[in-house]
C-alpha cells in the first residue's frame, strides 16, 4: 500500500475516533460539565509536565466547546424563529424528538467499540 493511501486511511480512522468522541460528550448534560469546568480550569492553569495535566487541557476545552456549540445552536434556532435576518415570516421548524439521551448512550456504547481513551473494558 502507497504512503498516501496508508494515510488517507489513518485519517478517515482518526475522524471515525473524533466524531465518537464528539456524540459521546454531546450526550452528557451540559449543566453537571459546566459544574466541572472549574475544576479543570484549575488543573489546567497548574503546569505540570504530566498526561494528567495535558487530559486536564483538553477536557476544559472540549467542555468549552460543547458550551460554544450550544450557545452557537440556541443563537442561531432564536434567528430562525424569528425570521433571521432578512425579516421574513416566523416559521416554526419541523423539529421531533428521535432518540431519548440514554437510549443514545446506549447505542454509542454499545457501537463505540473500545473506548478510545481507556482502552477495552474488562
């Protein structure tokens, strides 16, 4: 196999890895990670050279960007009701409920395979 080839697959598995990673924080509650939030601001702004204070970083800001992508997805179903910004009509969109929280949950366990940062639960 061809180096580019070898590459576009790592990379198609990386996003495969990444976009689990982003269904599994989007179905937690984003009020119990904002409560965390300090907690990891706190680790994080306490250098030391360890994973632990590397994982710290990078959960902060993963809990930060489901905050941002939320506000960003409130904003933006506020200008969709009210007619954006052109002024037009108020439409309601078609919206349903398809999955209840833990029923996601579970299908992401159950789908997710190992857990990418874990490893295989025993």
């Amino acid at each position: 196999m061809s180096a580019g080839k070898a590459d576009g697959k790592q990379a198609f598995m990386i996003e495969d890895v990444l976009s689990k990673i982003a269904r599994q924080i989007m179905a937690l509650n984003e009020e119990t990670l904002t409560a965390l939030l300090p907690r990891y601001k706190e680790r994080m702004l306490d250098f030391t050279p360890t994973s632990a204070w590397e994982e710290a970083v990078v959960i902060y800001f993963l809990i930060n960007g489901l905050r941002i992508k939320n506000s960003q997805f409130n904003d933006k179903i506020k200008e969709y009701m009210s007619g954006g910004e052109r002024g037009g009509p108020h439409v309601r969109p078609r919206l349903r409920l398809v999955k209840y929280v833990q029923e996601v949950a579970d299908d992401l366990s159950r789908s997710a395979g190992p857990d990418p940062v874990d490893g295989p639960k025993e």
